[in-house]
C-alpha cells in the first residue's frame, strides 16, 4: 500500500474567526468534519462568566481547557478545570461549563460514531487532569500522558498529550486517523510537498498513511501537543517511511 503524501490542511487559532453561538461563547470551527475522517475540531472561547452547554448525544467529545478556567458540571457532577484539565462526554452525557473570572479558551474535538469501537478496557471517567510526572516513552525521546482511551471509557478515539523534545523524528506515518493541535511551544509541520510554522492553537489532520514530520524547532525547550486519534491505541505506533 502506497502512503499518502497530499498536503492537509494547518488552521491557526483566530478569535476574529469564531462565531457567536451563545453570550459570551464564540467557537471557530477549526477543522471540519469530512467525508474520509469521523474526527473534527473546535475552538471555544469563552468571556468571563459565560455558561457553554454541550452534550455527547450526536457524538463524543473532549474539551482541553488551554487557559483560563472553568466549572464544569456532567450529568450532575462538578469539577474545577483549569489549563491542562479535560472532559469527556459520551452518549447520554451532557455538561455545563461555566467560564471562571478570566475566561477560558477550550479546545473541543469530536468525534462521530462511524468511527470504529475500540474493546472496553475500564470504566467511564468524565474529568482527567494533565500530569507530567506520569508519562509514557514513545519514539525520538518523545513521552506522552494519555487522558482519555479504552482505559478509561474512550472506546472510539485515544486522547493524549505530548510532550517533544528539540529537534525533528524521521519522516513517518500511522495507520490512524488523528488531530494535533500545538499547546505551548515551537513547531513546523512537514509534509512531502508543505512545511508550515505553527503557532500555539494551531491544528492540523493527519490521516492514515499521510508522511509527516512535527519539527520543534525550538534549541532548547520542550513543546507540549495535543493529539487525537481513531481507532483508539498507543500513540507511540509509528511507521517509518522508505
């Protein structure tokens, strides 16, 4: 099987882009769904004090708050969030989130149930929190935390985030469909025939078999990425290219 090399589409996080859908609640829609992925992306932005209701009726989904804070209710149960927490809503799940003094900024991905449904490994857990001291290794000196996967009840997609050290990994590939999203940190991301600097927020969609490269091009710091992908698995599975 040959591996894909067409450019996908790399969207930076732009305010001036979202649209008003509650007071106080703008949302870009990012990346889209398509017709080859069941995985899509949002931005939310939220004004101090604002109120964001979503629900996981059509499809699943995981807010990362990226800044500021929010309190968040699921299906009764409350829990402060602050940068680095997260939720995940499934099927008869709804939530509220309530922005803290601040605001918060939130990214919100979704994913269809066409996807396919990974074996149950544990039970549901609504809320989870970035922790850099529990991480697993992955190529290129790469580690990663897992948030949410089979573990834990995300049966159709594994959430991670990723933490990558100065310099590039060889050009590679997965065999899963999958979304990063640069949360702090320095990065261009190479495709055979695109090379594009990224800013923090910005997104890009990788689908099976597409070669890529996540370049830090920082000398000395680490960069943090968030990272989506179906069906659910190890983010250390890759593939290098010949």
């Amino acid at each position: 099987m040959a591996n894909v090399t067409t450019p996908r589409p790399v969207v930076h996080l732009d305010r001036d882009a979202a649209e008003a859908v509650a007071p106080g609640v703008f949302v870009q829609h990012q990346l889209p769904e398509i017709d080859e992925s069941p995985l899509s992306l949002d931005a939310v932005f939220l004004d101090p004090g604002s109120v964001f209701e979503t629900s996981g009726s059509a499809a699943d989904e995981i807010i990362f708050v990226q800044s500021g804070s929010v309190d968040a209710t699921v299906n009764g149960n409350t829990e402060a969030l602050l940068r680095g927490g997260a939720m995940h809503l499934i099927e008869e799940s709804s939530a509220q989130l309530v922005a803290g003094d601040k605001g918060a900024q939130l990214f919100k991905f979704i994913i269809g149930r066409s996807a396919d449904e990974h074996a149950p490994l544990g039970e549901y857990q609504a809320f989870n929190h970035t922790d850099f001291s529990d991480l697993d290794v992955a190529t290129s000196n790469r580690s990663f935390q897992i948030l949410f996967g089979p573990q834990n009840g995300s049966y159709y997609a594994t959430f991670f985030v990723g933490i990558v050290p100065p310099g590039a990994a060889p050009q590679h590939f997965h065999q899963y469909d999958e979304i990063v999203i640069l949360s702090e940190g320095e990065i261009t991301f190479h495709q055979p025939t695109l090379s594009v600097p990224a800013k923090i927020g910005t997104a890009f969609r990788i689908l099976p078999r597409d070669l890529h490269i996540n370049e830090n091009t920082s000398k000395s710091e680490d960069l943090i990425e968030l990272g989506i992908f179906t069906p659910a698995g190890s983010p250390s599975a890759a593939y290098m290219a010949r």
